[in-house]
C-alpha cells in the first residue's frame, strides 16, 4: 500500500453508505446519486439564491393573512363557526391536550414562520455577497428544523375536514384559505429550489476566500476500501463537507462532527419500542368525541375510517387509513427490520434497505394529518348543546407516536448497516 494524498474539498461522501466520492459539478436541475445505494448527493437547481429569496418573501407576506384570518366558516343549526389554525391550538390547550398543542403549534404555526425568516435571512445575505459569522449557524439551524415544518400535512387535513362536512352544513371560504394554499404552495417551491451545496459553498468561499483551503490530507491507495471511514474521513450531517477523524468541529457550517451518529442502534431502538407502546392506546381509545343533542359519541381512529367507508367517501377513509394506520405500522415494522440488520452480520438486501430508510424517512410526517382534521373539527363543529365535536385522549399518544418515530428515523444512521459489508478498520467504537 501507498500512501496518497487527497482534497477533502473536492470529495464527499454518501450520506446512505458512506461511499467516498469526487464531487462532479452536474448541470443545472440534475441530481447525482450513489452508484451503490441510490440515494441523492446533490440536486442542482438555476439561480437558486434569487429564486429563494423571492420565493421566501412571498412566503413571509403570505404568513400574517394565512395564519390569523379565517380558513372557513360553517353554518348549522342557525349558527355560523370559522376556524383558523390558532383558534384549533387554543382549544387543544383549554382542553387539556397540551402535548397535541404544542405540536400543532410548533409543526403548523412557529416553525413554517422561523424556517420562511432564516432562508429569507440567509439567501438576502448571499445575495448581497454579505457573509456574517452568523449566516453559517442560521442556515444549519434550516436544515436542521426543515422536516418538523408540515404545512402541507395541514393542507390535506383542511380539504378531508371540507369533504366530511360537505354533506352536513354549508361551507364559506375566506380569504385566509386562499392565502394558506399559496404559502404551502411556496414553501414546497422554496424546498425545490434551494440547492444546499452550492449555498454552502458560496457561504464557504465568501467567508473565507482561498484561505480556506485546508491541506490534502493523505490517505492509503491500493487497498480496496471505499467507503470514507476506511480512510479516516468523516461527513459532517449537516453540510456533507469531509473532514478528517481527528477533527471534532465541521469547518464549513460548525457541527460537531461524529463518525456515525451517536448512540445511532440505542437511541432508535428505545425511540421504536417507545412508538409501538404508544400505538396501542392511540389506536384502541377514542380520538374524537361527538356530542348531538347532548349525547355523547366517542369514536377510535377505525371508527372514522369505517364511517367514511360506510358513507363512501372511499378516498378520504384510504388517506386516513394510510396516513393514521398504515404509516405508523411500516415505520414501526420498517425501522425494526433495519435496526435487525444492524446486530448480526446481515449484508442482504443493503440496497433496498437504504431505499426503504429513505421512504420511511420521506413518510414520517404525514401521519399529523388525523390531528390536523380534528384539530379543525373541534373548532368548526361547536354548536353548544346541538352538535359539538371534542377531542379524546388518544390525540396525545397519537401525537407521541407521531414525534418518536420521526425523532427514530431522525437518530438511525443507515451507514451502520453498510459498515458490516465493509467493516470499520480497527477501531470500532461508532462515535
Ligand atoms: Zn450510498
Ligand atoms: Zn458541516
């Protein structure tokens, strides 16, 4: 074996199997993907800091109307109820669910809002040339708090909570509604075309210049290992920027760089036992109580779903069943079967296994949209004595299982499954 020397800069490494590889500049609304797992390296995009920018300040303009004006209003028994996202939370919190509160606050209300300013924040600097110590941990913060934003989750839970009142009251539609369905509409562009390397790069050369250049770092030719860890190198989670083992801080954005993300097997094997335990009282208690005329009904999350069937609206009791039931389950059933393939020296099917992380990584939070209906219900259905809708214990662990899977896909790290096909040299420990 020889020794040789690289530039970390102009490589990178999988974030699915760790496989090193050059940095190839594709054109322009391209991606390049991992020749041995699939997944996504990078997603060119044209003009990407203009097209954020302008798409970020629409979205902040949109923000005020779409949040705080009425969504809809229906009419029954006499009486007129309109709902915005606000009034929901509220009523979660009045009501005792606290926990349902807050992520209906936190997924629908603050975090479309923080994540719309910082990308504002960080594409107005790069497009000034201005590059402030700060833009680097503003834009690693975007990042990090991307996937818990869910106005589209919400959206869909708007047009289901239209479709189930549709047959029973009249529906108006306010100004706030249209507003909303532009901001979801801009803040699923603004993912599209923001293109993350070449941010991090401009960041990268405006704040340092050629200084930044580090030296090349020497590796082993002439083996045949692939991967980065075999050659002492690790990605940064947030930035994918490579930086030696020795190095504890990413360069580039300021992470603390791991190996393999820490305590990976434990923490999403406790976070996945955690989601079954709580998927059984979701599932078994009520989720929402109807009372008409002063009589009570509780009903399950198979009880709607059976009642959309019943009065065959087949579509909406599909999208409950898949969302609320079947998503869960596969995440739950999905993450064990990879956190399985971690213990033994199981080296089958890596590829598909990567694909599937990928999927339930991709699924997780759509699962909020049962929440999100009842959410609007509770609000909309609220007659006094002649129809009110409430909300039932199980939204709280419904909620939970919700947030422990996605922290369980969040905290799994699919490179430890590769690791056994090509495995770690010497040192094993994985932090
Ligand atoms: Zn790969
Ligand atoms: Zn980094």
């Amino acid at each position: 074996m020889k020794a040789q020397t690289i530039n970390l800069d102009k490589y990178t490494a999988c974030e699915g199997c760790d496989l090193l590889l050059p940095i190839v500049e594709s054109p322009p609304g391209h991606s390049t993907v991992c020749p041995r797992c699939s997944t996504t390296i990078s997603r060119r995009s044209t003009h990407s800091i203009v097209k954020t920018l302008a798409l970020s300040a629409t979205g902040l303009l949109l923000y005020l109307p779409s949040t705080w004006l009425p969504l809809m209003s229906i009419e029954s028994f006499g009486f007129s109820e309109s709902a915005n996202i606000i009034d929901s939370m509220i009523n979660f919190y009045t009501s005792g669910y606290y926990f349902v509160s807050l992520m209906v606050l936190i997924s629908a209300l603050i975090l479309p809002l923080v994540l719309l300013s910082l990308i504002f924040t960080v594409s107005l600097h790069l497009r000034l040339k201005r590059y402030p110590l700060y833009l680097t941990r503003l834009f690693r913060i975007y990042i990090k708090l991307e996937e818990w934003a869910m106005v589209e989750v919400y959206l869909l839970g708007i047009m289901i909570t239209i479709i189930k009142m549709m047959g029973h009251s009249e529906i108006h539609y306010h100004m706030g509604m249209l507003c909303f369905i532009l901001l979801v509409i801009t803040s699923l562009a603004i993912t599209t075309v923001v293109d993350k390397d070449f941010f991090w790069r401009t960041m990268e050369r405006g704040e340092a210049g050629e200084k930044g250049r580090r030296p090349d770092f020497e590796i082993m030719e002439g083996d045949d290992s692939v991967t980065a860890a075999e050659k002492r190198i690790q990605l940064c989670h947030i930035c994918h920027k490579l930086s030696p083992f020795s190095d504890a801080v990413c360069p580039r954005c300021g992470d603390t760089l791991h190996r393999r993300k820490p305590m990976s097997v434990s923490r999403t094997w406790a976070l996945v036992v955690s989601s079954a335990l709580f998927f059984i009282p979701a599932n078994l208690m009520p989720i929402m109580q109807v009372d008409f005329l002063g009589m009570p009904d509780r009903s399950t999350i198979l009880d709607g779903i059976i009642y959309f069937l019943h009065t065959g609206s087949y579509g909406i009791g599909l999208i409950i069943f898949i969302a609320s039931i079947l998503v869960p389950v596969f995440k739950i059933v999905g993450l064990t079967i990879l956190l399985l393939s971690t213990h033994p020296r199981s080296v089958r099917f890596l590829k598909q296994k990567t694909a599937m992380f990928r999927f339930i990584s991709f699924i997780g939070r759509w699962s909020m949209l049962d929440i999100f209906v009842i959410a609007l219900l509770t609000v909309l259905v609220d007659f006094g004595f002649f129809s009110s809708i409430h909300t039932a214990p199980a939204a709280t662990y419904f909620c939970f299982v919700v947030a422990f899977t996605m922290l369980a896909a969040i905290s799994f790290d699919p490179r430890i499954m590769w690791d056994k096909y090509t495995p770690l040299s010497k040192d094993k420990d994985h932090d």
